[in-house]
C-alpha cells in the first residue's frame, strides 16, 4: 500500500490534470486505479490515468504542458504521457486494443474524487482493459485480483467475461476468481441474474492487439 504523503502527491496530479483537461474543454475519464479507489478499492500505488476520444490526444498534451507539466509523445501509438515531477499520467486512448468512443463515455459515472466532480470509467471497463493487458511479458494479475476481492459485488462479471473471452490469460483469471470463491462459475452479475444475451452487442469498439510491446492501464 502506498504511503499517505505519496498518495496524497497522486491525488493532487490527479486534481492538476483533470483541471487542466476540462479547462481545455477535452473530454475525460478517470481510469485505472484510481477509478477503483473512488468507488471503494484499495489505494493505488501507480500512476493517473485518464481515457480520452483519439482525436483529442493532440489537445490533451497541450492542455497538461500549459499546466506546467512534461509531456512526451511515446513511440506507442495508444497513449501519450504527463509528468508532473516524478508522478505520471497516462492519457489512453487506444486501452488495450479497443478505442475509447461514445458507448465507453455513456458507460461512466459522474463521482467526486477527492472533492473534485469528474466521469468515471466504469469498472467493467477499467477490469477489461487491465485484464486485455495481461500477456507472456506482463504476467501480473495482482492489481486485478485486488480489485475484484475489494470490488466484486460492484462488477457485472459476465459483460467483463464476455469482453475478455478472446483472451487465454483473460480465462485464466476467471478459473482463479472461481477457484478463490469471488465469483461463481460463469454466472457473476451484481444481482445474480444471468448473462444477458445482449451482452455481445453491448461489447466495446475494439482493434487488433498489437503483437509487440505491452500495455498496462
């Protein structure tokens, strides 16, 4: 767990660049992490991450550089990055192979995190993305075991089963989920109902992985 004063630290780059993002009218979501923690899960001991539409990456890293911050535009074709001292943040667009568009949007909630009112990202979303991200190179699956301990009576098991089921290691965590007893065998809705045969049509936008490199959101 993360110590006060770095989280605290965390939380203030969060409310910078979420100040910054909505001054320069480009539309965001709290991602990652931090989008579990305001809904109850742990502290997150990694960076800030936002999601926003492709066509406002351009924007979005002028807006976080005439905040003060350092930016860069990475060789990686899904994200550009902030630095605000030694804390980053992670401005996604492409999470994990899918896009971030309206139907991702529609799915956030308006919260306030930290005092300060901001959409987001859902956590079906945020769960997908981190489990789309998992691979032979990024074998982790700490971060969501955590959220899904913290978190599970929140989570629509089966839209997050349905989205990950191209991915093996996406299946893998699902065996460990039932085999630890947090969720049930192939029936893991909030309210216990079962997958709706909607779901495939309620899938996110996505694009082919690419087969080199790794994300981590």
């Amino acid at each position: 767990m993360p110590n006060t004063e770095s989280f605290e630290a965390l939380l203030s780059t969060m409310k910078q660049a979420a100040a910054a993002l909505r001054d320069a009218e480009v539309p965001f979501l709290l991602g990652g992490g931090l989008a579990c923690w305001a809904r109850g899960g742990p502290r997150t001991e990694h960076d800030v991450d936002f999601f926003i539409r492709p066509e406002h990456a351009d924007a979005a890293l002028q807006a976080l550089s005439r905040a003060g911050m350092s930016v860069e535009r990475p060789p990686e074709q899904w994200l550009v990055k902030a630095w605000d001292g030694e804390i980053l943040v992670d401005v996604i667009y492409e999470p994990a192979g899918r896009v971030v568009d309206d139907a991702m949007i529609a799915r956030a909630d308006h919260l306030d995190v930290h005092a300060v009112g901001m959409l987001v990202a859902s956590l079906e979303d945020v769960i997908a993305t981190k489990l789309m991200s998992i691979g032979e190179q990024n074998l982790d699956f700490g971060s969501p075991l955590e959220t899904a301990r913290a978190l599970r009576e929140q989570i629509d098991w089966d839209e997050v089963r349905a989205w990950t089921a191209g991915s093996p290691y996406a299946r893998a965590f699902f065996v460990l989920l039932e085999g630890l007893d947090i969720v049930p065998p192939g029936h893991a809705s909030p309210n216990g109902a079962a997958a709706s045969t909607s779901t495939a049509e309620r899938m996110p936008t996505s694009r082919p992985s690419s087969t080199t490199g790794s994300r981590r959101t």
